[in-house]
C-alpha cells in the first residue's frame, strides 16, 4: 500500500511540470481540466468499489495531476 501512495503523490509533481509546460494550454482548457478531475473521482470511487483497486488508483492519479494542473494555471 505504501508503493500506491508513494505514486499518488507522484501526481503533484507531475501535475506542475505540465502546468508550466502548457501555460497558454491550460487557459483555454481549464474547463476540460475541471471535468477531467471530476469524471476521474467518480470513475475512481466506482471502480474501487467494484474492487478494481488498480483502475481506481489509475484514474486517482489523473485527478491529482490534472487538479493541480488546474490550480497552478490560475
């Protein structure tokens, strides 16, 4: 369990080099960006209920790199 949160948190790092990588990206994107967090929690909570712990952590990433995507744009 310690490796999955270990690469959870990868995300923020992650989430910072694409936010300054795509500065003018971000701007015009940034509802896709808040969309992307959204569908990827509830895709998240879904598959991990389902017992798909794999997919679960998959999509939990996403919503890190892109919620911090989001914040640092702004």
């Amino acid at each position: 369990m310690i490796i999955e949160i270990i690469l959870l948190i990868l995300g923020i790092p992650v989430g910072l080099l694409i936010a300054w990588m795509c500065k003018d990206e971000l701007i015009s994107g940034r509802k896709w960006f808040r969309m992307l967090v959204i569908l990827s929690l509830v895709l998240a909570l879904f598959f991990w209920l389902y017992g798909l712990g794999y997919i679960a952590l998959t999509c939990g990433f996403i919503a890190i790199v892109s919620l911090v995507s989001v914040i640092k744009a702004k």
